[in-house]
C-alpha cells in the first residue's frame, strides 16, 4: 500500500492521488514522508513541496499552512499551491519587483491597505520563484 | 399623430431597458452559483482544519495567546463587507442600518466594497481603510484583509474585530449579521459556523470522506501542540474571513439577481399597458381619417 497525499487550499483540492514518497517545507527544515510514518502534524513553512509517483518528480510552491501525517496519508492545508508547470517565472518576477518597488517608493504616504495587499502580493510571488529558481540550481 | 410616435419612441426605450436588466439577472445569476460553489469547495479545507484545531485544542489547554485573550476595553473595529455596485435593491442599505445600529461612538470601521465607504465617509464615521476585493474572491484578497486586522488588533489598537457582512440564507432571503473575529473565542474554535452556507448542505461524498481518518492516532506535534496551535490561529482568522466574504458575494450576487428580475418584469408590464396605448391612439386615429373621409364626401353629393 502506498501513501495518499491530499493537498487542500481554501479554494480547492489541488491534488490528491497515491504517491511514492512528498518531500515538504517542514516546521524546522525539508521533511520527507514515507509510507508507514509516524502520525505527525507540523507547520508547513511557505516554500517548496515535492512528490515522487512512480519515477516522476513533481514540484509544487506551496504557501503557509499545515500538514497532517498518518501511516497511509499526507494532508496538506496550505493557502496556496502551485504547480511548478504553472508559475511564469518572468511574470512573477515583474510582479515581485513592481510590488517592491512601489512599497519602497512613496513610503510615508501609503494607505495600511495598499501596504498589506502589497505584502501579501511579496510574500506570494517570492514562493513560487523560490521553488523555479530552486530547481534550476540543482 | 406626435402622440403616436411619442409612445413608439417609449415602448423602444422601456425594451431596451428590459433588456438590459434581463442579461444582469442572467449574469448575477451565474455569479452567484460561482460564489456558492466556492463556498463548497472550500470545504475539505474547513473539516481539516477543524478536525485538527479540535484535537490541539484538548492537548493544549489552558493557552495563553493574545489572539484568544477577550480583552476588557469599548475601542472596536468594524469590518464593513458591502458591495462594490449599486442594483442590488436593499442589501446595502439593511447592512448600513444593521451596522449603525451596532456600532458604539468609538467605532472604528475598515471596509470592503465602494458603496458603504462613501457613506460612511458621509456620515464622517472614523474609517480606517478601504480595501477592494475582485469577483471571484480569491483568498489571497481576503488573507490581505485578515492579516491587516489581525495586525491592528495585535498592536492593541483596537480591543475587539467585529465584522458585519450579508449572510446568504437562499436566494431570496439575505440577513444582515455582524459576528465576532477576533479575539477568537476558544469555544467556537473549531466548530462550524452557523452562517456557514455550505455546512447546511450535504457534503459531496469523497470530499466529506478524505480527512475522516480511521481512529484517533496519537500524533506527534512539531514543535509542540501549543506552537502548532499558534501558527494555525491566524489561519484560522484568515479562512474564517474568506467565508464571509463568499457568504457576502453569493448574498450580493442573488439580491442583484432579484432585484433584477423585479425590474424585467416591471418593464415588460409597461411595455404591454404603452402598446395598448398607443393602439387605442392608432385606431382613434383611423377612425377619425374615415369619419372625415366620409364627412367630405357626404358633404360634396
């Protein structure tokens, strides 16, 4: 028997299907999960989550959250994620910059809310490019 | 004879309008299937966290965190949820009534949606900030919101988040409700909400079904249960938002649809009652043009 990984948004179920073995941005560092784990539930660090299903590797950005580990299942509570397929690095990289740029530009003068729609576009875009980027190197 | 081509002139108007409010019925109709799906598919995401909220919560009793501590201060901070469109017939207007009626005079108010910023800026209420949140809400938007108010109630300015939002109750009934986000109450923490519009419906089977898994294992938590139970709490507020704001949309988009039908159906009454008219006036009109007809002949024999 193998393991059933289940990544859940607020928005939809991204994935859910019998896997090898999830690699995740855990709590205090990448954690791999294997079939017949210990029953474990951690935090889930915004960044890279990884799956192998019968040779293929897949990579996923994924954003904060939490997972849940029993022998036979993994489930994932992330508030974003993202195929590697899916993320348009120089779209996201204009849009990391642009967001950037007009939190450093006016400064003072910004509306609380433009800041942290501004933070939260940051936040996002540096996710998904860690885990482009991050795949690139190895 | 102008009188003819007056009511012509009218019936084309009062028919294009028709049409005009019967593509936004259709369109709001749509939408508001869009919102409620949305609502729905966002449910595996709410028994997961639940489910392990519930079991944290017992194995971390007696937590002490700011975000759960009920704070004994008036300053408020009331998060408005209205539209950013105008006919949607009296949504607006019974959330306006429903907040003024709820806020104190040291109210603080953050809104969602253009309508009620103007009038509450109008009415020289103390606002905050005005944010904007596309159609269809992405949870990114809401998260935005959450973090912001989150941060407010955080730095201690403000003593409670209250939030006041349309609750989608069917199609044609949408209630105005103001409920409590922050501080989290450590009772609810965990329970369905019982403004949640897809908690009243069934649940699709495999979505019910994922995260029912067999026996309570004895789980191991990283760090601890106490931190784990800290790092979801803003996740928590932040999905408890995103909620709200789906209730709100699928309330708008209904009431818009309404509203909408309300004024088809106006239309196509005075387009009847204008053709009726304006063949009595053709008739008299004929009629008239004979009897003249027959008048100039009688006359010349």
């Amino acid at each position: 028997m193998s393991l059933k990984l289940s990544i859940v948004t607020p928005e939809t179920v991204a994935f859910a299907d019998q896997v090898d073995s999830v690699v995740l941005p855990g709590f205090d560092g990448e954690l791999g999960v294997l079939e017949s784990h210990v029953p474990l539930v951690t935090n889930l660090q915004p960044g890279e989550l990884v799956f192998r299903k019968s040779g293929k590797e897949v990579h996923l950005a994924v954003g904060e959250g939490f997972v849940e580990i029993t022998q036979h299942e993994v489930n994932v509570l992330a508030d974003l994620a993202i195929e590697e397929e899916g993320i348009q690095e120089d779209m996201v990289e204009k849009a990391l910059q642009s967001a950037q740029k007009a939190l450093e530009d006016k400064g003072a003068d910004h509306t609380p809310e433009e800041v942290a729609a501004l933070q939260a576009s940051i936040a996002k875009s540096l996710a998904q490019l860690k885990v482009k980027r991050r795949r690139r190197s190895v | 004879m102008a009188n003819l081509r007056d009511l012509r002139r009218r019936i084309k108007s009062v028919k294009n309008t028709a049409q005009i409010t019967k593509a936004m019925q259709l369109v709001a109709a749509s939408k508001m299937k869009r919102a409620q799906d949305q609502a729905v598919s966002g449910r595996p995401y709410a028994e997961a966290l639940n489910k392990v909220l519930n079991k944290l919560k017992t194995r971390a009793e007696d937590l002490e965190h700011p975000l759960l501590e009920q704070r004994e201060g008036e300053r408020e901070l009331l998060l408005v949820v209205n539209t950013d469109k105008g006919l949607c017939g009296g949504l607006n207007t019974n959330l306006l009534r429903k907040t003024l009626s709820e806020a104190g005079p040291e109210t603080r108010f953050v809104t969602v949606g253009t309508k009620l910023r103007t009038t509450l800026a109008r009415l020289k209420k103390d606002l905050q900030a005005d944010f904007q949140i596309k159609d269809p809400v992405q949870f990114s938007d809401a998260k935005a919101v959450a973090r912001f108010v989150t941060d407010q109630y955080l730095e201690g300015q403000v003593d409670r988040v209250r939030v006041a939002f349309t609750n989608f109750v069917s199609t044609l009934t949408q209630v105005p409700v103001v409920e409590t986000l922050l501080p989290i109450s450590p009772l609810a923490l965990g329970k369905p909400k019982d403004f949640d519009m897809a908690a009243t419906r069934p649940a699709p089977v495999d979505a019910a079904d994922k995260f029912v898994t067999g026996g309570d294992y004895s789980y191991l938590y990283e760090p601890d249960p106490a931190s784990v139970l800290v790092a979801l709490l803003p996740q928590y507020i932040n999905y408890t938002f995103y909620q709200m704001v789906l209730e709100a949309r699928a309330s708008e988009h209904s009431s818009r649809m309404v509203a909408m039908k309300n004024a088809t159906d106006n239309a196509k009454q005075l387009i009847k009652d204008l053709t009726l008219e304006y063949n009595k006036a053709r008739q008299a009109a004929i009629t008239s043009e004979l009897l003249e007809i027959a008048t100039a002949q009688m006359a010349i024999s």
